[in-house]
C-alpha cells in the first residue's frame, strides 16, 4: 500500500508540475499573466490613454538608459495619449547593485522623486554600476535632490519594498521577461529601444482610432 500511495503521490506531483510548465509557456506565448498596477509614483499618463506600455528595467542596465531617452521623448510627443509603467527587473547576475538601486529609487518616489533619482542613476551608471563596494552615488542622489536619506534608507531596507521588487520580478519570469529594457505595449512585447520604435510607429493609428 505504501509503495502505491507514493506512486500516486509522484504522479500527481509529476502532473502539477506539468500544468504549471504549460501555463507558464502559455503566458509567455501569449504575453499574458498577472499585471500589478506600478506604484503612481512609477506611473505617467491618464489611466484611460489609448497607448498603455509596461517596462521592465535595470537601472544598471545601458539599454535601459538609451531606453528612458525614448520613453521621455514619447511622453512629450503623444502627451495623454500615452501611459508608461515603470516595472523593476535587475539583472543580479550581471549587474551587482541594480537591486539597490531600484529600491533607491522607489523610495525617492516615496518621496516624490522617482524620475529625478531614476535620471541621475542612468546618468551616473557608468560610476556605481560594477562597483566593488556600495556606491556612494545612492547617497549622493539623495542629498542632491535632497531627500531624507535616513527614510531612504529605511525604506531600501524594509522588507515591503523588497517583496514589491521581488513582485515585479516575478511578474516579469511569467511574461518571459529574460533581457532589458523589454516593454508590453497594448499587451505587444518589445524588446530594447529598436522594437520599442517600430512599435511607436503605430501610436498614431491608435490614437486616431481611440478619437470618438
């Protein structure tokens, strides 16, 4: 009986496994999946725009950073045409601090600084990006933008923020996320800024087909 009753066990284990391979394969074929709502801090746009685009980012990431000059320049292109939600997906593996530094970041949008802190990271990157210590650039951001770096550091500290980052990974495993910058627009993957162009080329149309 014993011997019977493991069986079943291995067998029933052996077909969750199953299932849950297949409808991972499936979300990422069909870019579907849980979407959690960004932070409002890491939102731009109306929630109603004809244009709605997640992106998934590393701040150590040098793609990422030509990236957010493309975004910007969406933005003021298309206006509330277009809405842009920022989603964390460090590279560990290749970039050391990039989880710090996304956890930065989200505080200084708890402090209202989001995008000012995300830009002097990207343009700082080539300083903290492959340190052998905790770069003195996250501090340094801080005080330029001057945030209560003791909250911050708080906040970078907290295991709330560490679960929303781990969250917005997660998130990113199950769409198939696997390189940066990578953008769902309308639900349409994108991957780095040449995709993301090609995809820009088609905001008007949409635009035009949302006019009442």
């Amino acid at each position: 009986m014993t011997d019977r009753k493991n069986a079943r066990l291995l067998a029933l284990a052996g077909m969750i496994i199953f299932i849950s391979t297949i409808a991972v394969l499936l979300a990422r074929q069909f870019n579907i999946g849980p979407e959690r709502p960004s932070p409002a801090f890491r939102t731009f746009g109306p929630v109603t725009a004809p244009v709605q685009i997640y992106e998934y980012t590393d701040f150590a990431c040098p793609a990422c950073r030509h990236a957010a000059a493309k975004i910007d320049e969406m933005i003021r292109i298309y206006g509330p045409g277009l809405r842009v939600s920022f989603k964390h997906y460090p590279l560990m593996n290749i970039h050391p601090w990039s989880m710090h530094a996304a956890a930065y970041a989200d505080c200084a949008g708890e402090q209202g600084k989001f995008k000012e802190y995300g830009e002097l990271l990207f343009e700082g990157q080539e300083k903290w990006a492959q340190a052998k210590e905790q770069p003195g650039e996250f501090e340094e951001y801080a005080v330029k933008l001057k945030l209560d770096w003791q909250k911050i550091q708080a906040c970078a500290n907290s295991p709330e923020t560490l679960k929303t980052l781990k969250l917005d990974m997660s998130e990113g495993d199950m769409k198939g996320v696997n390189a940066t910058p990578t953008f769902f627009i309308n639900g349409k993957r994108a991957v780095g800024s040449g995709q993301l162009v090609d995809q820009a080329r088609k905001f008007d149309n949409l635009l035009r087909a949302a006019k009442p």
